[in-house]
C-alpha cells in the first residue's frame, strides 16, 4: 500500500489565501473610518481651542486680536502653540484656509 503524500492541495491553499484577501479588505476599510473620525475630533478639539482662546482675548482687551501671533505672544499666552488647521481675521472670525497654516496643501478641517 503506497503512503499518499502529505500536505495541502493547490485549492486549498487559493481558498485560504482568498479568505486571508477578504480579510484583509475588511480590515483595511475599517481603520480607514477609524482615522478619518480621528481627524475630525482633532478638527473640532483644535476650533473649540481657539474660540475659547478668542474670546479670552477679547474678554481681557475688549477687542478681537488682529492675527493669529496675538494669541500666541509670550505675554499674552491664550494659546501655546499655532493652530495646525485655523487662523483667523481682525474680526474675530474663524478660517480654515487651505493651504492650512501649519503648510499642509490640503485642509481637512471646516469652520
């Protein structure tokens, strides 16, 4: 009686390497969603941010600042750092320029 060989067979590895490609797939368009919710929290985190930060200016000097430097001056310390996605104009109003003043060409953030 002959041994029959041991392994799998052409179609049992394809079957398995479909199953693994769905798999993938899935897992791809998931995170895919998981990082554009990501980007939004960090848009909204970011204008909540600098609203606050412009009405604390305005509440202390009774004027909106000019630019965005005004907020971030040593002295004045309303922000630490630049907004990555916003800036602002003399009156207080809120922009999402694109490109977006930390240099990305494209701004994925909205007022």
């Amino acid at each position: 009686m002959k041994k029959q060989d041991e392994g799998f067979t052409l179609i049992e590895l394809l079957i398995v390497i479909v199953i693994l490609g769905i798999l993938a797939a899935v897992v791809v368009f998931a995170v895919g969603g998981i990082t554009d919710q990501g980007q939004e929290s960090s848009c909204d985190a970011e204008k909540k941010t600098v609203e606050v930060a412009l009405e604390a200016y305005r509440a202390q000097t009774g004027d909106y600042p000019a630019t965005m430097a005004d907020l971030t001056a040593e002295d004045a310390e309303f922000l630490r750092d630049d907004p990555s996605w916003y800036d602002i104009n003399g009156d207080g109003e809120l922009l999402a320029p694109s490109p977006a003043p930390n240099g990305d060409t494209t701004n994925p953030c909205t007022v």
